[in-house]
C-alpha cells in the first residue's frame, strides 16, 4: 500500500484497503476558514437541529476571508462564527492571524499519519507532511465530521509524477507546479491521487514541497502527496501537534515496489518561468509568450504565495528600487509568524519603502473579499492560486499566475517581464 491506502486503512480499523473501496474513517482536524465555517454552522443548526459536537478540539476556525469586514452583512458573518465557536469550545484564529492552511501548518495542528478535512479545496496541501488531506462539502463536514468526527472516502487511484533534471536559473518551483497544471491538464485526474516523486521533489524544502499538493486539486485530484522522507521527518519533530511526544504520531510510508494507475516522467531542465493566462489556471504558457502585457496590479501573497521565502525574493528585487508609477503592489504575508519574521529581517521595510502596500496576513485578494478587487480592463499578476473570471472583481479584469520573482520583476516594469 501506498501512504494515502495506509493512512486510510488504520483510520477505518481495516488492515488493508485498495483503490475502489469506501471507507468510513476517523478524522484528525477539521479545519474552516470564516466562510465556510458560517456554512456549515448553518447546516449543524438549521438543517440538522444542532446538538453536541461530537470533539470540538478536532476543529479549528481561521478568518482569513473577511478579515477587516467591509460592511455590515460581512460583519455579520464573523459574528454568527465567533458565537457559533464560543458555544462549542471550537479553536479560533481570528481575523489578521493569516491565511488557513499556513496557519494550520505554523501553529502545529497537525501530524504525520492523520487525516485533514476542510471545505476549502486547498485543503490538499498537506500531502506534503505525510498527511491524508482533502476538501469536503459543508454537508459532509457537519453532518459527519462534527456529529461524529468522521468522514467516508472511496480509496483513489494514484498515479506518479517523477520529477528530475536541474533547473535553469530563474526558474523556481512554483514554475515546476505550475507548469504540472498546463501539462498534465485540468481535471484530468478526477478523484485521483497524485504523487510527486522524484530527485527534483526530494531536493526540495518542505515550503517549496507544498506548492504541489497545494495545487493538485486543479487537475480535479482527490488529493496529492509526497511520500514521506527525512525532511518530512525533521519537519515534523520542529513543527507538528506530534513534536512533544514522538509516538503520539507515526509516520507511514509507501511499500517498496508499489504500483501505480501511471507514470508521469517529466525533466524539467529545460522548463522556462511559468505564467498561467486568463481565463484558468491550466492556460500555462511559457514567460515567452507573455512578456510585454501590461499589467496594474501586482501582488505576493494569497494561498500560495506570501511565504517566508517569497517576501525574501521580492525584497531582494526592490531594494533601493521602486516599483512602477502604474502599478500597486500589493504584499500579504501568509501568517503572523512570517509578518514578525519578515519585520525583523528588514524584509518589510524594503517593499514599503518601494512603494508596494503591505496588507495583514490573510487570503490576500483571493476572492477580493476585502482588498484587490480589480475593475474592468485590468490586469494583475501575483502568485496566489486562482484567476479564474470574475475572481478579483470585474469579470473582465485578467489575473495572470507566476512566481514571486516573475511578479517582482513585473512590478518593476509595469508589464509581464522575464525575471531572467
């Protein structure tokens, strides 16, 4: 069995599953941005009658979204979640603690071996921690995950992408992702899951490793991983729920001579920077074909991006610089943590003083449910996840997906520009 079959068969109380089979399994975290945790508050209360939820401690709220509401309805929502939270002891991150996977991540909410459930499509990002993570809908969550701390699954196919090949300078691994999701295609591993294998993922930090499950959930997978190895490991000891108590968790991990559905065998030597054009994130093209685009907004930040490591790369470009007069930049660091530690690197400092605006940790412009909405005619590049029309605004304004260091550079000259 693989990690994912592993994973599953031991929190469904079986001793071995195969691809095809339902299981019912015991869930480790729940986890809800403010959105959807307002949903499925609804549905716990209103179409089921409320009651007792079965182990609040396994679910955890972070206001992310709406986290400086710009009306009254919005307010509202946060509202109805702080109670709804206050009445059933749940966990609460509240609005400016950062965007809900890294946050999930930073605060140690999790584990090698468990099992991740959200109503956020991006909840597969923790394939990279040697999880079994993956998005639910509100009805599922409540009605099995709060009443019971369960969730059923029909065991997914896996099929390998092995990743090799050094890469050319100025290529980064969201490049790598990101050209994964032209190539490989959207919706073309439905209910899949994918693994990312490889001397390319193996040579990578666990922060850059989880740009690829993070993003698997765009080619319609079930969820994505990596197996587990010794960064996963060390990773796991510095950082998870587990690292006080090293048998409170067990890292599994692939059977040697597994098999898979197939085999995606990609040399990325010659991958150029990536950029992902309108209208979906599979309109991947090479920087080539997008240089010269004139943009309006630029933004590091959102489910992707606003990294320790991105601010670190466009700090490093802005520097005694500034950025263009037509273009607002835009900075959201992922979590608190790395706002604190961008602050005390100097990082902060640097984008402001070129120019760029720095908003709390959050989503970001991710839905434009508080800042980044663009108007009709406009164009943004950024490294958050989606661009999908109407997305950040006007069902008109164009959102192109790159690299920090595509976006820094694009900033700098107010069009798409080669980092290189």
């Amino acid at each position: 069995m693989n990690m994912i079959e592993k994973i599953l068969a031991k929190a469904s109380g079986k001793k071995q599953v195969a691809p095809g089979d339902v299981v019912v399994a015991n869930v480790d975290r729940m986890v809800l941005h403010d959105l959807s945790s307002n949903l499925v508050a609804k549905v716990f209360e209103q179409e089921m009658g409320g009651g007792t939820i079965f182990d609040p401690s396994r679910i955890v709220f972070v206001f992310d979204h709406t986290f400086s509401p710009p009306s009254q309805r919005d307010a509202e929502v946060l509202t109805e979640a702080r109670r709804f939270a206050a009445a059933h002891r749940i966990r609460v991150f509240d609005s400016g603690s950062g965007s809900l996977h890294h946050v999930i991540i930073e605060n140690g909410l999790w584990a090698p071996g468990q099992i991740v459930i959200g109503c956020d499509s991006h909840t597969t990002v923790y394939g990279a921690l040697g999880v079994f993570s993956t998005g639910v809908g509100n009805n599922s969550m409540a009605a099995l995950g709060y009443a019971h701390g369960k969730c059923w699954f029909r065991v997914p196919q896996t099929f390998q992408v092995f990743l090799h090949g050094r890469l050319q300078r100025g290529v980064t691994p969201r490049d790598v992702a990101q050209y994964l999701e032209g190539y490989l295609g959207e919706d073309n591993a439905v209910y899949q899951a994918v693994e990312y294998a490889g001397p390319l993922i193996e040579s990578l930090s666990i922060e850059d490793r989880l740009l690829f499950p993070l993003m698997a959930i765009d080619l319609g997978a079930k969820a994505g991983f990596i197996n587990p190895d010794a960064k996963t490991l060390e990773f796991a000891k510095a950082h998870s729920c587990g690292r006080s108590s090293e048998n409170a968790w067990e890292m599994l991990v692939n059977d040697p001579g597994g098999k898979y559905e197939k085999v995606v065998d990609i040399d990325v030597g010659a991958l150029e920077p990536q950029v992902a054009c309108p209208p979906t994130v599979g309109n991947v093209k090479p920087i080539g074909d997008a240089v010269g685009i004139e943009i309006q907004l630029a933004e590091v930040g959102g489910s992707t991006g606003g990294r320790l490591c991105d601010i670190r790369v466009l700090a490093a470009r802005l520097k005694g610089r500034h950025v263009h007069p037509g273009v607002r930049m835009q900075v959201v660091p992922a979590t608190r943590g790395i706002y604190l530690a961008a602050i005390r690197e100097g990082l902060i400092e640097a984008v402001v003083e070129a120019g760029a605006i720095v908003f709390p940790p959050s989503a970001g412009s991710n839905q434009a449910v508080n800042m980044g909405a663009m108007s009709e005619g406009e164009a943004m590049i950024s490294n958050q996840a989606r661009n999908f029309p109407g997305r950040n605004g006007h069902p008109k304004a164009r959102v192109y997906l790159a690299s920090a260091d595509t976006v820094a550079a694009s900033a700098l000259a107010g069009r798409i520009t080669d980092p290189r």
